[in-house]
C-alpha cells in the first residue's frame, strides 16, 4: 500500500493490535463519538438561536427547502460506499479504495451538475426566485464532499474513531464561525449557504491533510467496481426510498404553508434530528463495526451479542425522546421569541416519531452488517407507503399537527418491518423495546397529570418534569455504565 511520508504532528492511520479487544475499542469509539456529537451539537444549536435573533424565519424556510433538495440528490446517488470500505474484505485495498475514491468523485461532480439544470424548475415549483441561485451554490458542497479521502471510511473500520471525530469538530467550528461573521455583516440566507460550504470544505481538506496513510488517486479497478455495486445497490434503493420517507413531509408542508411557518417547523425539526443523528453516528461508527466483525468471528453473531450492542442505544434514545416530549415546549419558549413559540408543541410531537425512529435505527446496524440491506430498502419502503397516506390524510383533518402524528405512525411501520427482520434471524428484542416504550407513556402521562394539576411557572413545570425522567431512566443508565465496567470483552 502506497503511503506519502507526513510530519510528526499529522496523525497517522494505523490498524489496530491483535490484543486490543473488540469491548475496548468499541468503548472507546462510542466515547469519542458522543463527545464529538454533543460538542458538534451543541455548537449547531447555539449557532441557531443566536441566527435567530439575526435572521428572519424565512431564511430557515428556504434553508429547509434547498436542504430537501441536496439531501434527494445524494441519497438518490448513494452507493453506500464507505460502508462498503468498513465491511468488505479488501477495504484495505488501494486499487478497492482507489477505485472507491474515484467513483465518490465522479458521483459529486454529476450531482452538482445536475443541481445546477434543476434549480429552475424547483423554485418555479415552490414559487420562490431565491432557490434559482441557492441551489447550484450550496450543491457545491455534495462536489466538494465528493473529493474527500477514503482514509476517513478506513479509520471507521478500525473504529479509530477520535481523528474522524475530531475532522467533524473542526468542520462544524469553521461552519459556525463563518456562519455567524456573515449574519453579522449580511444579514440574510447566504450566511447560512456560507456556512454549509466551509463545512464540506473543511472536512474535505482535513481528511486529506490532517491524516497519513493510503494517498487516493484516480483509477479504476473493474472488480472493485462490480464489489462497490453488488453491496451499493439496495444501498442506492434504500436511500432513494429513505430521502422519499424523510422529506416527503417537508416536500408537502412547502407547498401547503408560508416560508415563515415552514420556518418555525424547522425549528422544531432540528432539536427532534439532534439526538436521532447522535444515536444515528453511533449506530453507524460504532454499531455496524462491531456487528461486522461479531458476524465473522467463530461464534458468529448471537442474540446475546445483539442485545449487549444496542441495549445502550435504546436506553439513551428512550430517555431523549422521553425529555423531548415532556419538556419540549418549556425548551423553545425559554430559547426562542415568540415567533417559534408553535415549534414547542410541534417539538413534542416530533419526539414520538424520533423514539420509534431510534429502535428503528438501532437494529439497521445488524441487518446492514449481516448484507441483508434488501431488507433496509423494505422498512424505507413501508415507512414511505405509510407516509403518503398518513401524512396527506394528517393535514386534511388535523393541519401540521396531523402530519406530525402521522410523521409517528411512519416511524413505527419501518420499526415493525425491522423487528419482524430480527426476529427472523433470532436476533431480536422486541420484548425490550416494548418495556422501554411503556416505561416512556408512564413518564409522559405522569408529567401531562402534572402540568393539568398544578399552576407553577412554565420553567419551573420543565426542570420538575426533566428531574421526574432522570429519575426513572437512571436505573437503566446504571445497567450500561457497569456493563462499560465489566472488563469482559464482547
């Protein structure tokens, strides 16, 4: 494998060794991983609320809008290629990483073309000049993404994950302060395009200059290529059917409500996508790993193994989603001004959808691992087939907060589908999720008594109810923190 010699102070890309265990990298993966998530986060939400108080709400409508756009373009064009450098035999293969590198930048390329012939008819769509030039711009960044090193997949796979975190910290602090300095000067939707772009082009830049190891380069490699394809095409059809379930209630509300109130939705929809994608990055920097070596281990992968792997990731989701549905509305009214004060209630609803929407996700990770990914584009695709119903249906009868139950009904049919796939394979825990979610209705409905019963001041209400969940999650956390005490390797 071809290296190019680097300084001292770049990291290097070194596998790991055969006594490091499985268990240890795998903690170690999920502590850089939550850490980065939550400092990334906490940077993403700050950022928001002070643009708040710079931008109008209808910046953050067309954002979600061009954002439903760039989104559609990659997941329709996915191939699922760094998942496919993780989990494959020669994902230590230069002419493999080669030939993978050089498919992600001909696929970004096609893209950005493809934005710039589709920004017209878009915004004639939505009825809003703006996109025709925020489209073409903010794709930009799915070209320069295009260009980014392999050697990121690569640490993946070696679950060396604190350099990939650190790149993502580094992308998300060049995001945010080019973000801010521009609302401070022009004060419109392009700080928030200016943002998005330093952020692929930092991390493009620091995956190639801030790591040694296999330097990419043009080439083509024709059985890399059929590899890439065999694993990448229900790859490409789940996420194809993934873009369809997740924007189409964005897609309908844009033609249905003002910017303004898409605006506010949008709001609501970043605090409900915070800790779906810190559990999302676990499950798939962490999770889908160690499923992948678990599968090929003697043993192979045992329902016992499956369990101990996302037990932590139902035990935090469930206690999120549970403080997002009991105390959502007393976060936006005591964050924003009274412009997002209806992302409140729609926070909550949200959150009912992100519990079945993280048991979901929990078990993609396994079924990913074991190359069942026909069975990934199934639970999309049942999610989508309920969403165009529920959702039109949602908003006939009960306006946004129809399309927010239904958004919940959605969730659940695509964890239905993946919880009869485990079962199938013996693998699942089906009795588990439904405790967790039973535990969950009990908080809920024991803070709705509360909140009826008593006239205490709205912030009061909230740190009352967040105390009361703490609470009856904290037996749970415990069983994680001793099983991370056990030394026993996974």
């Amino acid at each position: 494998m071809s290296t190019h010699q680097t300084p001292s102070s770049i990291v290097s890309v070194s596998p790991p060794t055969a006594s490091t265990s499985l268990k240890g990298l795998a903690l170690r993966g999920s502590a850089w991983t939550v850490g980065s998530q939550l400092l990334n986060n906490a940077m993403r939400l700050v950022g928001n609320m002070v643009l708040t108080r710079l931008l109008f709400p209808q910046a953050f409508g067309l954002m979600l809008l061009v954002g439903v756009f760039t989104t559609g373009l990659k997941l329709f064009t996915d191939l699922g290629i760094n998942q496919n450098i993780v989990q494959s035999n020669r994902g230590n293969d230069p002419d493999f990483l080669n030939t993978a590198w050089t498919l992600s930048v001909l696929r970004g390329l096609c893209l950005w073309v493809i934005a710039c012939l589709l920004a017209w008819p878009y915004a004639v769509f939505y009825n809003e000049p703006q996109l025709i030039g925020l489209i073409p711009t903010v794709s930009i960044c799915v070209l320069i993404s295009g260009f980014a090193s392999t050697r990121l997949a690569t640490l993946n796979r070696q679950l060396a994950l604190g350099r990939v975190c650190l790149i993502d910290l580094a992308a998300q602090f060049a995001s945010l302060i080019t973000t801010l300095i521009w609302a401070l000067i022009w004060p419109t939707v392009w700080a928030l395009v200016g943002g998005a772009i330093a952020l692929s082009l930092t991390r493009t830049l620091l995956s190639h200059w801030a790591l040694s190891g296999h330097q990419v380069r043009f080439f083509w490699n024709s059985d890399a290529a059929r590899s890439l394809y065999r694993f990448g095409r229900w790859i490409f059809v789940s996420t194809i059917l993934t873009f369809m379930a997740r924007q189409a209630d964005k897609i309908l509300l844009g033609t249905l409500i003002s910017s303004e109130a898409l605006g506010v939705y949008g709001i609501a929809l970043i605090w409900a996508i915070v800790p779906t994608e810190l559990l999302q990055k676990i499950a798939s920097q962490v999770a889908f790993p160690v499923f992948s070596r678990l599968k090929v281990s003697p043993k192979g992968l045992s329902s016992a193994q499956a369990a101990r792997v996302r037990r932590p990731l139902s035990i935090l989701g469930g206690m999120i989603a549970t403080l997002l549905i009991v105390s959502g509305d007393h976060l936006i009214h005591f964050l924003y001004d009274a412009r997002y004060a209806d992302a409140g209630w729609m926070l909550q609803l949200l959150a009912i959808g992100v519990w079945f929407q993280m048991l979901g996700n929990s078990y993609s990770p396994a079924i990913l691992a074991l190359g069942k990914t026909k069975w990934l584009a199934a639970g999309h695709l049942s999610k989508f087939l309920t969403l165009i119903v529920a959702v039109p249906l949602g908003f006939y009868f009960q306006g946004i907060e129809g399309v927010l139950w239904g958004i919940a009904v959605c969730e659940l049919a695509k964890y239905s589908l993946f919880a009869f796939v485990m079962h199938r394979l013996n693998l699942s825990q089906i009795r588990e999720d439904i405790g967790f979610t039973s535990l969950i209705s009990l908080i809920v409905g024991l803070c709705y008594q509360l909140n009826s019963s008593v006239d205490w001041q709205p912030i009061t209400l909230g740190i009352v109810c967040v105390l009361i969940t703490l609470l009856f999650w904290a037996p749970f956390s415990m069983l994680v923190v001793r099983a991370i005490q056990n030394k026993k390797p996974v």
